[in-house]
C-alpha cells in the first residue's frame, strides 16, 4: 500500500520528528551519545578552571618564570582536545548512521552504528578538517577586505577618526558581519557530516550536496541552527556557572555535562530528519521507494507504514 502525504517543512515538524525517534530507541540512542559526554564535561568544567590556570600560565608579571613543566601541560591539552574532537566525531557518525536506519524503516544495532565508523570515519575528519578550513579563509578574506576598503578610503581623502568609542563599534559592527556570513555557510553546510555517512561522499562534494539539498527550505535549516546554538549555548554557560559558583560542585558537574550531551544528541538527530525531508523536497524519495526502500517514515504519528513524502515550504 502506498500513500501520498504532504508536510509542511518547518522547525516544529524536524523537532517533532526527531523525538519521536528519540523516544522509539531511547538507550540505544543514549549509549551512542555517550561518545558526546567528554565534550560536554570540558564545556561544563574548563571555564571554571580557566582562572587558575591563567593565573599560573598566563601571568602579567613577566618576572614570574612559566611552569617548569608547562610543554607537557600544553601537550596533554592538545591531546586532550584532539581526544575529546574525534569521539564526537564518532557520536555524529554514529548517530546519524542510526537515525537513518530508522528513518528509511531500518532496525538499529549498537554493534552496526559502530561498525558503520570504519567507512565513515576518515571521511569525517577529513571534511570536517575542509569546511574549517574554508571558514577560516572566509573570515581571513572578508577582514583583508575590509582593510583594503580602509586603506582605499585613506587613499582618497577620507578621514577616519578611530577613537577608544569609534573603534569599539567599528569593531562591533564588523563583528556582527563576520558573523552573519558564517552562519550563512553554516545554515547551507549543516547536513554536510550526514551527507558523508549517508551517502558516502565527503570533502567538496559533501558540502555541495548539502548545499543543494538545503536549497529551498534554508528558513528551516537556520532555525533549526539558531534554536540549538542560542539553546545549547545558554546551556553551556549556565551548567559551568553552577559548577564554578559551588565550588566544582561534582553534582552539578555531571547534571550539567548530561543534559549538554542530550542536547547534541537531539542537534545530530534534528539534522538527520533535515537531511530527508531535503531529499523529499527534491523528489529523492520517490525513486529511493521505486528502487526498493520499504517505506520512509517521515509521518507525525507512530504508524510505520510506507509512503511518499512531498514536501512544501512555508
């Protein structure tokens, strides 16, 4: 039996989506999110370790001599964070291999998800490593830009009065712009890492496709990012502001570092149930079911049951 269904794509029907996998495969999500819970316990517990550590590292009294031992710290640091990068490389991979599965009407296997890593995760890293790398040549060019205008500007006779209050919002103004223009690449790039685990493409071609797989319902996809940064970011400080005002509490530490690492389980998931009502946007997913999918399961209620999705934005 085939049905013919239509969704409106919008931030309330990913979220609901992506809860209802949630809730229908509760611990098998959980144990895979637990690759997350280093970076939320760093996120949660770093910033209150920061001013000890500025005060023995980062010192203004060039008098005081560096730690005897402060190459080693800086080492453990590096490989620490390298650590804490890769697993949740691996929970994004996991995770939306799984959600995937359910998505195209699928079983999930804990032992599957991790296995599905010696394809995916090389390609991961390496378009992870890719996009940084063009956002970091993207604020690089956009600020060179910006000096070649000033410069251009003097060349001309313009006088530019870059006082302490001039420059501050001089400053701010082009802050903002920087900003603006990352999240216009991150609003088209973020179905990039579930491009390469779905689809088994990676590097240019990863953030390509992504690229064209948001192409018409981009209102949804900086929603869907705005809602989670603004939300996680909240989270963050809010968790490590707890942490520091009790004194490192142990408590706090582990209630903190547990609903961030919810939280990145619902972004990676939210971003699988993007990913295919992208495709279904394009008309993928007709040709997907003639080509023997089972059904995708993109409805707002528990019934399984095959069906083509079109979509509509609004």
């Amino acid at each position: 039996m085939e049905m013919k269904t239509v969704h409106t794509v919008n931030l309330r029907g990913v979220l609901s989506e992506s809860k209802r996998i949630l809730k229908s495969n509760y611990w098998h999500f959980f144990a895979l999110s637990l690759f997350f819970l280093p970076l939320s316990l760093s996120l949660v517990v770093s910033p209150t370790l920061h001013p000890q550590f500025s005060g023995n590292f980062y010192t203004a009294d060039l008098s005081h001599k560096l730690p005897p031992n402060y190459q080693n710290v800086i080492i453990f640091r590096l490989l620490y964070i390298l650590t804490v990068y890769l697993l949740a490389l691996c929970a994004t991979g996991t995770i939306s291999y799984s959600t995937y599965r359910v998505l195209i009407g699928k079983p999930v296997n804990y032992l599957a998800a991790l296995k599905s890593l010696t394809l995916s995760f090389f390609p991961l890293i390496a378009t992870t490593i890719l996009a940084q790398i063009l956002l970091f040549f993207i604020s690089i060019t956009f600020l060179l830009f910006v000096g070649v205008i000033i410069m251009l500007g003097k060349s001309l006779g313009l006088v530019f009065d870059f006082n302490w209050t001039s420059f501050m919002w001089f400053s701010i103004v082009i802050g903002v712009m920087l900003i603006l223009i990352l999240i216009y690449f991150q609003m088209n790039w973020c179905l990039t890492l579930m491009v390469v685990v779905a689809e088994s493409k990676w590097g240019f071609a990863a953030l390509s496709r992504s690229w064209y797989l948001v192409r018409g319902i981009r209102s949804v996809s900086l929603s869907l990012l705005l809602y989670y940064s603004i939300g996680y970011g909240l989270l963050a400080w809010v968790s490590s502001r707890t942490v520091y005002d009790n004194q490192n509490s142990v408590f706090f530490t582990i209630l903190g570092s547990f609903f961030l690492m919810m939280c990145l389980l619902a972004i990676t998931t939210a971003n699988a149930v993007l990913y295919m009502y992208g495709k279904a946007f394009h008309g993928e997913l007709e040709l997907e079911i003639a080509e023997g999918f089972d059904y995708i399961n993109l409805s707002s209620d528990h019934q399984k049951v095959p069906l083509i999705v079109t979509v509509v934005e609004v």
